[in-house]
C-alpha cells in the first residue's frame, strides 16, 4: 500500500575521552587476555565525573543533525533508549529537547536495557507512520559505568559508556520491500528470565540505583538462539530472506556472540559490523555507534539491506530490516 516510509536522514555518535584499557581490571585476577578471548573487547570509554548521560546524547544528537543537514526545530519527536537516565524524573529526553532547544513535538525514554535501541526505532516507525510525526530524533545513550560493580569481574569489564544517534524521516513510498527506509520490525520480550540479568536496586525497591547481575552463560545461550529467530521472522515479515542481507548490525555486547548469531544465520563474517572491540558492551548505544562506524567508511550503499538485533535484561530482544 503507497504511503510513507520512515527513513535513516542521518546518523551521529559520541564517545567520552576517557580510554579504559583492559589492563585496568587486572587487579581483579583478570587479564587482558582472557577478556580479549572471551569477550573481543579491548577497550571501552567511562563518562568523566559529572558527565550525565544527557550530555553523551546532545553530543551525538548534534552529529546526528549535523550528518542529517537539519536543524533541531525539525524535529517533532525524541525517543531516547537509556537504562541509565540522568535522573528518575523527568525523562532524559526532555532534557535533550530542552538542550537542544526543541520546543515543539514530544519526547520520551525507552526502557528495553540492550533491546533499548531496536525497541526505539520500532517505536519511532510506527509513530511516524500512523502520522503522529513527521521527523524523528532517535538516540541510544548510556552511562553503565554508573551501575558497574567494580569488584565483579565477570560484569566490570564488558559494559562502557557512549551514545548514538539517528534522524528518521517520513517520505513517500510504494509499501513494497523495494522501498527505502524501514521495511519490518520485531520487538519481543519475557519476563520470565529477568533473574538473568538484572540491577539490584531501583526506585520502589531500594531507593538506589544499584548494580548490574549477570548469569553470562545463560544470557548467552538466550541470546544466539532469540536473536536468530527473531532476525529471521522480522526478514520474512520483510518479503525476504538472509541471502538478501548486504549488513548485519548488531547489538555489540561481545564477539563470541556476534560471530554466533551471525554464523547460526549464515551471514558471512565480512557483512557482519563488529566495533565493540573499542567501546565495550554500551548497551542501547551500541547499534547506532556500530552504524556510524560502518556509514563513515563508506560500507553502506544506497539499496543496501541492513538487519540490526539485539537482546538485553527483560529479557527483551528484537530485529529492524532497513533497505538503505
Ligand atoms: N576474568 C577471569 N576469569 C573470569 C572473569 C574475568 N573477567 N569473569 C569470570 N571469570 C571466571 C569465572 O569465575 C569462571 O571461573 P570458575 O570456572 O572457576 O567458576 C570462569 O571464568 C568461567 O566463567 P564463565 O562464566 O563460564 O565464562 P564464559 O566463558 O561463559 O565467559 C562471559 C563469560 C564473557 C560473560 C560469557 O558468559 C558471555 O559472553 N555471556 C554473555 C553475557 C553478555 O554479553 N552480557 C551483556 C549484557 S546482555 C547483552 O548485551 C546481550
């Protein structure tokens, strides 16, 4: 059916200046090596003292903007996915909006931990097709060095802090997979394996932010299973397949992961992005950092198709096709 289609206009990124090399965890009988062989991580970024995570998504919104040639007063919706907001209330997006002077439309958080960035998009599509806006802001931004316990090695050294950014944009379209722009989405969640994967504080419950608590094998497990099936449902919702899939842009949680997931769907590792080696595991940043990544060098050309998956604490997961 013709209509309209959202769009990716433009994509940005921040990270903060501060390296943390792996070496920085080895007075937790850890080492370089181990973290490099099980994870692919070398190095991740912590936000400096004082840097909130509003900060980390107006830097990245700005270089979204900037990429898009648009100005904020364009802009008529922000979603933002962050498990770690800048306060309880209100929204960290209201204080993107008010950062970046954006007084019309309406913004809010996304909630889905990992999930949080292929949750947004599905959501942003939507609204923007059913005419609720025209022009959307959608970032993921992290600071999970807040809710590290750095006294656990099997959790400290995967997470880091970063944002991303897209501009998603209605234009008109045939509603054929031929057209540009987001062609299927599959968003999913159970609650049943939230002990998986958790923070042990909160608002209601204890009056604190506390920290992350992982069962790492079965996460994993979980992972490269859901991540497959819902990566291929969301290809046939699109009319097509993975033969069809130029880029795999996945969640950057670890490599092992990555590599699994892609080689369960018979993705060639050269179409897979991979760029958690240098941020880490950065949660709902991770997808449009990896984005940028691949869009800067020039990998991504115009009729490309794009899947991005991820999975995170719900547990929930999810898949977007995009045609380029
Ligand atoms: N350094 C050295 N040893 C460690 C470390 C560390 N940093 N962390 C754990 N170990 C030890 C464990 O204590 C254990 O020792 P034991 O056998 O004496 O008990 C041993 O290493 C093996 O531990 P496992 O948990 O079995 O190690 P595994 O090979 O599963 O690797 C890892 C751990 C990397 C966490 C893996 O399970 C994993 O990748 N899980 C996915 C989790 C993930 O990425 N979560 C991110 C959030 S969810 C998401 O974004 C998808």
């Amino acid at each position: 059916m013709a209509g309209v289609r959202p769009v990716i206009r433009g994509v940005g990124r921040y990270l903060p200046e501060r390296i943390v090399p792996n070496s920085a965890f080895e007075h937790l009988d850890t080492s370089d090596e181990w973290i490099r062989t099980r994870t692919g991580i070398l190095e991740r970024r912590f936000a400096a003292d004082g840097q909130l995570t509003s900060e980390l998504a107006v830097n990245a919104a700005r270089d979204a903007l900037d990429d898009a040639g648009v100005e904020p007063g364009d802009i008529d919706l922000i979603l933002l996915a962050t498990s770690t907001p800048d306060r309880t209330f209100p929204s960290t997006a209201v204080t993107v909006q008010r950062e970046l002077g954006i007084t019309q439309g309406f913004a809010f958080d996304v909630q889905a931990v990992c999930a949080g960035f292929v949750y947004a998009l599905a959501n942003a599509n939507a609204l923007l097709r059913a005419g609720d806006a025209r022009r959307a802001l959608v970032i993921g931004a992290e600071t999970f060095s807040r809710i590290l316990d750095m006294r656990d090695r099997s959790t400290c050294i995967l997470f880091g802090d970063g944002a991303g950014a897209v501009i998603l944009e209605n234009r008109p379209a045939d509603g054929t997979n031929r057209d540009r722009g987001i062609l299927a989405t599959d968003t999913r969640s159970d609650g049943r394996y939230q002990h998986l994967l958790y923070v042990d504080g909160g608002v209601s419950s204890t009056q604190t932010a506390g920290f992350i608590r992982m069962d790492g094998k079965e996460v994993f497990r979980h992972a490269v299973n859901k991540l497959e099936t819902s990566t291929r449902d969301c290809l046939t919702k699109a009319g097509l397949s993975t033969k069809d899939v130029d880029f795999l842009v996945p969640h950057q949680a670890n490599l092992r992961i990555i590599n699994k997931t892609a080689e369960k769907l018979g993705i060639p590792s050269d179409r897979v992005v991979a760029t958690v080696r240098h941020h880490g595991n950065t949660s709902a940043a991770s997808i449009p950092l990896a984005l940028h990544a691949a869009v800067s060098a020039g990998s991504i050309l115009p009729g490309n198709i794009l899947v991005t998956n991820a999975i995170g604490g719900g547990l929930a997961w999810g898949s977007v096709v995009i045609r380029w």
